[in-house]
C-alpha cells in the first residue's frame, strides 16, 4: 500500500495517521523513540505492509508486473492502489479527497519536527505537488511514476505501467475492491486491539 490507502487504513486519529506515513522511514526500534500514538502508527504501518505482502490479490497484480518492471513491480502495484482509492474515495470517506489531504498536510507540516530528516524532502514534494490529490489523475500518476523513475537506480520503466494499467482497469479496480475490503476488515481489528 502506498501514502494513500496507509493514510486511511488510520482511521481518524491524527497522531496515528503521521506514525503510519512516517512508518517506512523508521527502522528497526526507533519507533520506540516516538510518542504513543505515533509508536502505534509505525506498527500499523508495518502490520499493513505484511497483510498486503502476503495477499493473493496483490501478489497476482506483483506478478503481472513483474516481466516488465522486475523489483519496482510492488512499487507500482502500491501506487496503483492508490490511484483506485482516489479515484473511488467518496465510497470510502464522507470528506472529499481534497479537504482530507489538505487537513493532513496541515496537521504532518504543524508536527513535521517528529518526522525523520530522510522524510523531510519528500513530505515537502508531497505537499508541493499535492501527490495525494493527483493520484486520482492517470495524467499525473505517469509524471510522479516518471519522477519516480529518474530516481531508481536500475532502469524500471515505471510510467510505462500506465498504459498497463489502462488496459486491465476494469480487472484491476475490481481485484481493488476485493483486496481493499479485506485489508479493511484487517486494519480495524488492528485499530480495536491498539
């Protein structure tokens, strides 16, 4: 799962919601570093990224991908991911998408002294660019999924995965409600026991 759908599988807690975006920044124990809440966000964070690892559904769309993207495969299929959410966000939340990214820049930019140094610079492109907003365009999506693909460090042709996209959409967003639902369902029995 990419910024996105980590973001909502939060719930409504702020602090919780910061710990879940900042969760791939901080290794190993740091997290313990870090306030309550945030700790809590860090371990969801990590939670969410093994049910998704080990789901049928996205370990089939890794798999499509992978012939052409090799590694960067799960990469994509998490940006994917993200663009469904944004584009279906009203089925999952009453807020439009564009007051929700909003009232998260604000809050992460109010607390961004907690965020990792590493995290600073791409908070900040987040923002800028407002990626979160512009995952719901796959115009946009090939420009940050080309971004993204000046910065790897093997050829990954990750824009190219828009057209792929494009030609699978109907299968792809459906295998999304599926998956979607379930890691739902995962997440608020994560939320319960925190």
């Amino acid at each position: 799962m990419n910024y996105l759908a980590h973001l909502y599988l939060s719930g409504d807690d702020d602090a919780l919601r910061l710990g879940n975006f900042m969760g791939d920044s901080i290794k190993g124990n740091a997290y313990t570093n870090y306030p309550e809440k945030i700790q809590q966000g860090v371990l969801l964070h990590r939670a969410i990224d093994s049910y998704t690892d080990a789901h049928p559904i996205y370990k089939a769309h890794v798999r499509w991908l992978f012939p052409t993207h090799r590694h960067y495969s799960r990469v994509i299929v998490d940006v994917l991911y993200d663009h469904v959410l944004a584009v279906h966000w009203q089925r999952y939340h009453e807020d439009s998408l564009a007051n929700y990214t909003q009232t998260f820049y604000a809050y992460a930019t109010h607390h961004s002294a907690l965020m990792p140094k590493s995290l600073h610079g791409r908070f900040d492109a987040m923002k800028k660019y407002n990626w979160l907003l512009g995952y719901a365009d796959l115009k946009q999506l090939g420009v940050l999924l080309e971004q993204m693909s000046m910065r790897t460090r093997f050829p990954s042709q990750l824009h190219k995965s828009v057209a792929q996209l494009q030609a699978n959409y109907t299968s792809f967003e459906s295998d999304f409600f599926t998956f979607f639902s379930d890691i739902k369902t995962y997440t608020q029995k994560k939320l319960a026991n925190l």
